[in-house]
C-alpha cells in the first residue's frame, strides 16, 4: 500500500530534541519495577553450561534480578503465551534445531517492547539483529563485562533525537529523522516518506533537504537517500528497506555504500 501523501512548500532546518530510543523503550519500565520487585529475564541457550555462566555473571551484577533458563525456543515462546512476563530477554542465535532470530520474531509479536539480547558464535547475523531494534549483539564467551553493559544500556540516558522542520500549507510540520525511511528527487519536488505510511511531497530540491540529513542517511542512488537504520538488506548490487522496496546501488559507489552501512551497523550495536 502506498503512504499517503501531503503536498506543499517546505523550509527545512534541524535542531535536536530528547527521546527515548526504541531499544530503551522497557528500560524506564525496568528501573521502576528495579525499585519494587525483582527483574525477570529469561536465557534461551542449549548450551547449559554456557547459560549457568551468563546466569552467574548477573547475579554478580548488582540488582534484584530472578533468571529462568530454556533450552528450547518453543518452551520459551509457550510460556510467554501463557502470560508469563520478561523484563528482559537473552537469547542465543544458533541453536540445535532452530534460531535465536526466530524465535525472537515470534516474541515480539507477543510482548514487543521486550528487550532482546542476542549472543552468538560469530557477527554473521547482526545486520538481522539490528533490523530487530536488539539491545546488545555480544559474540562468545560472554564476559562481565558484557552483561554489566547490558544493564548500563537498559538504564541509558535519552540522546539528542534530529529534526526536519517543513512548511505544509503554511503549518509548520515536524519531522522526526529517525522516522524517514527515505528522501526522493521527484523533478523539481522532493518526496519524504515516513514510517506509518506516511509522506510529504515538498517544493524544495532534493540535494537541498539532503545536506540537512544526519549521518544515519546514505545516498544509494542519484536522487535516492535511505536512512540507514530502515535498511533491511544489503548486497553487491541492491539494498531493500524494511516496506519491501529495493533500489539498484549507483555502479561507481557500489563498494563505498556497503561498507559504509556494515560500518553503521557494527558501531550501532557496539554503541554505548
């Protein structure tokens, strides 16, 4: 389905504004019940003794925490159908007859503003992990170090969010960066499309509105800026963003563009 469009004259400029990041979004939650009652985290890990170790290292950590274990996904996700609640979520992605990502995909159909911690034996999957909005992506073993920074980062202070001011029939509307998916040249308009199905089509030329662009957006194409936090898939040749649309990459930025995106999404997940 096409986002619906609204048409008009734009000026545009960025200022910064606080909010909470949607990883974070059950960290405020947790700092509350922190104060009251234990926290409730779960481990999916077939590795048993790979699990007591994680479950030690939290205990380690200061806190009021109580940890359940699960070898197996279905388990996990049974249980959470059956109104058992997490605060928090760590699950492993390679697993004997399933995945980690899979299995976290059904969760969050569940109980979505969970946060999830992935672990994992190698970084193949942290593009996947990503796109999942993933508190943490740590890779075997697990250190203290680690499961102390992934408290940290459920209790993180709010960063500066950027903004686009645009003019639509003469109201001022503000545009969130972190919710355009994209920035498109239309001939002597500029079409800006948003999460929720929803666009602005502006009387402002295209390379204007792209200079005001944080540096979560990359060119693909001539004409074409993606915001890097929507972009689902990458290969040699295309990327695909998380609404299904795919662009060809410019044939002479090719090899720039990927590695400048896998750049994005290692830093994103090694982010303090």
């Amino acid at each position: 389905m096409m986002p619906a469009r609204k048409r008009g004259y734009a000026s545009v400029r960025e200022t910064d504004k606080p909010f909470t990041p949607i990883a974070e979004k059950g960290a405020s939650r947790l700092s509350a019940r922190q104060n009251a009652m234990y926290v409730d985290i779960a481990i999916l890990d077939d590795d048993q003794e790979d699990a007591f170790q994680i479950q030690n290292m939290i205990f380690n950590t200061q806190g009021n925490w109580r940890v359940d274990q699960y070898t197996e996904g279905q388990k996990l996700i049974e249980a959470v159908e059956g109104g058992k609640r997490y605060d928090l979520l760590i699950l492993d992605i390679y697993l004997e007859s399933e995945s980690g990502i899979d299995v976290a995909k059904k969760l969050r159909s569940i109980i979505p503003d969970t946060p999830v911690v992935f672990i994992t034996i190698s970084r193949d999957h942290a593009v996947e992990a990503y796109s999942m909005e993933a508190l943490h992506y740590i890779v075997k073993p697990v250190r203290q170090q680690d499961v102390v920074e992934i408290f940290r980062r459920l209790n993180h202070k709010p960063e500066p969010r950027h903004i686009l001011a645009i003019q639509i029939d003469r109201t001022l509307t503000i545009l969130y960066q972190d919710e355009i998916i994209r920035v498109e040249s239309h001939g002597h308009s500029t079409t800006i499309s948003c999460i929720n199905d929803t666009a602005y089509s502006i009387w402002k030329p295209y390379h204007e509105i792209d200079e005001l662009l944080d540096d979560t957006f990359i060119r693909v194409k001539k004409g074409v800026t993606l915001n890097m936090r929507y972009i689902s898939r990458m290969t040699n040749r295309d990327c695909t963003t998380r609404d299904g649309l795919s662009y060809l990459l410019s044939r002479d930025r090719a090899k720039d563009i990927r590695e400048r995106y896998f750049s994005f999404i290692e830093a994103e997940l090694k982010k303090k």
